[in-house]
C-alpha cells in the first residue's frame, strides 16, 4: 500500500536511539526525508547515515536539546530551509527519572520537575515553534508517543504518567486548532514494549519479563516494530480522518471497552 508521504518532510524528536531511532526508519522506508533531533550529535549523525544508506532519502542530523529553545528554532529553521517541510512532526521524548517508585515514594520535587520537562513541557515546547510552520501547506501530520499508562495506570509508572496524561490532551486541544489547515494530530500509547535495544541485552529478569508477558491477552511484549507500524500509518494519506485520537500499541493491556 502506498502510504502517500514518499517525498514529505518528517520531523522526529527524540531519535538518536530507540523509538524515535526506528519511527524514523520506518518513515524513511515509505520514502520520507527525515530531520532528527536529540543531544548525543555523535549517534544522531550515526542515524542519519544509516537511514540515507538503507532508504535513499534525504536525511539531517540536527544536534539539539527539546529543552532549549534556541535549539528547538534551529531545528524548525533547518526543517523549513532545508527541506522544505515539516509535513511530519513526530512527537517523540526521553524517559521519566529512573528508577520510577511508588507514588507516595515519589516525594523528591526535582524528579517531578524533571518529569515534567521530559515529558510535556518538551513536547509543548517543539509543537509551539513547528506547528506554525506546518499550517498553511494544506496538509500535515502530528503524532505524540505517549505512554498506555495514560489509560491503564501501572505499578510505579505515576511519575512517569502524570505529565503524558498532559500530552493527551495536549494534542486533543491542538487536533481542534489545526484540523482547518488540513492537519491532524494524534497520539500513539504504547506499553510493555521491548527495549533491549538500550542496554543490548534483555532489560527485565525472567521473573520481570514473566509478570509483564501476564498483563496482556497475547502473552508476550510487544516490538519496537509493532509500535512504528501505527506512527507511520497515522502519518500517512489514508490516516487523514483520524484526529485528536490515541491509538494502544499494548496488547491488550488496557482493560477499558471504551
Ligand atoms: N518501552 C515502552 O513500553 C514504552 C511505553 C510507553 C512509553 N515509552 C516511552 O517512549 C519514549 C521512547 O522510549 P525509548 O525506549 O526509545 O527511550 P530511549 O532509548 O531511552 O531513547 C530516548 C531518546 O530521547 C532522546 N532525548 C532524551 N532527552 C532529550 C532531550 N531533552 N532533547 C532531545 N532528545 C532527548 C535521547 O537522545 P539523547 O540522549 O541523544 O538526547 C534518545 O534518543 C520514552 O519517553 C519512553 O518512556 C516507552
């Protein structure tokens, strides 16, 4: 199936490793020139590189801090002049302090303040200097990683879910404001997904990996793989009615009908 978004624009947050790492992949791969952004220039470059050799697109390393504006106007005038764009914005982010504790263990200000910039204000403060900068093309795509914690709280996961909550709706409100200009806005809330890729080995002990495997009706964790398959859809031509909606990538975790 053609996707439409061979030649578009992406922009991917947060894409030096992991999720944003392979969402950019995945877009790459149905033909989107691609604009990453993440502190760590050395491994951001490293991405760049892999993607112009596997995909043949245009790919930009942007070395860069979601914290800091300056770094964040950088990225949208290198977005715009260089490529043109963003068509894409892909709202992805870095995780919530580790380790995540009970919530009434959580009592340090700091971690909930970091939480807060990692989380929302990251993502607020990228969408506040792209979006402007996607209306009036006619067409455009956002989508925010979130978490299903969001909708199914899970154990020790409140510092780590408070502010994704805030990304919802967020991205709720923001679906509202842009629909007229042709763009839609949507979030992707994954949970239980491998990240073996952080340490190169298996991130849970078997006992851990077990109890996570028991949380979903499939029985397993779920694929970084299985998480890019929805960004991208929702990114795509034949998404363009889905707006200001929140896709589950977790197996069925959520025990919520509605
Ligand atoms: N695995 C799951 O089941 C699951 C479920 C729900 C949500 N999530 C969330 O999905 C997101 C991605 O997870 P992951 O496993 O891919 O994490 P990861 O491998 O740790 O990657 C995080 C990325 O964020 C970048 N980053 C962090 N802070 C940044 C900042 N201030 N400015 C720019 N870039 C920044 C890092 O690059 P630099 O260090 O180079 O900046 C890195 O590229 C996380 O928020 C995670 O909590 C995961």
């Amino acid at each position: 199936m053609d996707l439409g978004i061979q030649g578009k624009t992406a922009v991917v947050t947060a894409s030096s490793s992991g999720m944003g790492r392979n969402i950019a992949h995945a877009l790459a791969a149905e033909g989107a020139n691609v604009v990453l952004f993440a502190r760590s220039a050395d491994k951001l470059e490293a991405v760049a590189d892999e993607i112009r050799a596997q995909h043949g697109v245009r790919a930009i390393a942007v070395p860069g801090d979601m914290l800091a504006q300056h770094d964040v106007a950088r990225l949208r005038r290198i977005a715009c002049e260089e490529l043109e764009g963003p068509d894409i914005l892909i709202l992805n982010t870095g995780r919530a302090p580790n380790p995540l504790r009970a919530t009434l263990d959580e009592t340090d200000e700091a971690r909930w303040t970091q939480a807060y910039q990692n989380q929302l204000w990251s993502v607020i403060q990228v969408a506040k200097e792209l979006v402007p900068a996607m209306l009036g093309r006619g067409w455009g795509r956002i989508v925010a990683v979130t978490s299903a914690s969001v909708k199914q709280p899970m154990p020790h996961h409140s510092l780590s879910t408070v502010f994704r909550a805030g990304v919802s709706t967020y991205v709720k409100h923001l679906a509202n404001e842009v629909g007229h200009a042709g763009i839609t806005a949507n979030c992707v809330a994954p949970a239980l997904i491998d990240t073996s890729h952080r340490s190169g080995q298996a991130a849970y002990t078997p006992e851990q990996a077990a109890a996570r495997k028991r949380l979903t009706p499939l029985g397993r964790m779920g694929s970084q793989e299985e998480v890019c398959g929805v960004v991208t859809f929702l990114a795509s031509r034949q998404a363009g009615f889905i707006t200001g909606s929140s896709i589950n990538v977790e197996g069925g975790m959520v025990g919520a009908i509605f």
